[in-house]
C-alpha cells in the first residue's frame, strides 16, 4: 500500500468554499493537503500539485470599485501630503496605500472588495495595528 500526496493550494476562496473543498474525502491511496491565501501568492503556488483560484469577474478590487464610484484619491504622500491615486495598478508600490478594517498599508489595487469592509484613506505611513 502507498501514499501519494496532493498539495491543494486555494486562492481567494471565501470561508465556507475553502472549508467545503477540505471537507471533501480524499482520493484513494492519497493524503491531501491545503494551503489557502487571500491574495496569489507565487512560492505557494510553485509547491502546489492543484491550484483552485477563484478567478469571478464580479470581485473587482477596491480601487476599481473607489474608481468606478469616481474616487481618483485614495490618500496623500506621508511627508508633502500630496494626493495619491492608482500608480502601477499590480501591487508592486505604495501609491494607493489605504486603511482597510483598520489595517494600515494595504494595497486596495490588489485586494478585493467585499461587503461590509470599512476603507478610510490612510494619514501619514499609517499606524501599525499589532
Ligand atoms: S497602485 Fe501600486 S501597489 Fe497599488
């Protein structure tokens, strides 16, 4: 008898999809195993054997739906407080650095909107939550 593993890695699932998807008997002569993030993450995904992403069209992230609702100015620069906006549109800056929750720094062109979420424009570099 052997075992073979399977590393799932789930991207973007709400709770109950991700839970569901773990609850799920694994196949014969297999153990499975998962790992879950957010947002994509590439050294999870380079392990995974399955990748389940949740790819809907309808989960714009928050500056598209700020943008959409005609918001350009998503906070102001630390030091000349100057108004800041979408600038690399990927994740790769610090222009649409935004308080999300109650979470300082995080980039709303990257992290998808969902109901209920409070986004306040974010003063200065942000106060760290610990
Ligand atoms: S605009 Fe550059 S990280 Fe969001």
């Amino acid at each position: 008898m052997y075992h073979c593993f399977i590393h799932f890695y789930l991207v973007g699932l709400e709770r109950d999809e991700s839970e569901a998807l773990q609850e799920m008997p694994a196949f014969e002569n297999f153990v499975h195993m998962f790992t879950e993030s957010a947002q994509p993450d590439l050294s999870l995904a380079a392990r995974a054997d399955v990748i389940l992403a949740d790819l809907r069209m309808d989960a714009e992230t928050i500056a598209a739906a700020l943008h959409a609702a005609g918001i350009r100015r998503l906070g102001h620069s630390p030091e000349l407080h100057r108004p800041r906006g979408l600038f690399c549109a990927i994740g790769n800056c610090s222009s649409c650095f935004m308080t999300v929750n109650g979470q300082p720094n995080v980039r709303v062109c990257v992290t998808r909107v969902k109901n209920g979420m409070r986004v306040e424009e974010q003063h200065g570099k942000g106060v760290v939550v610990t």
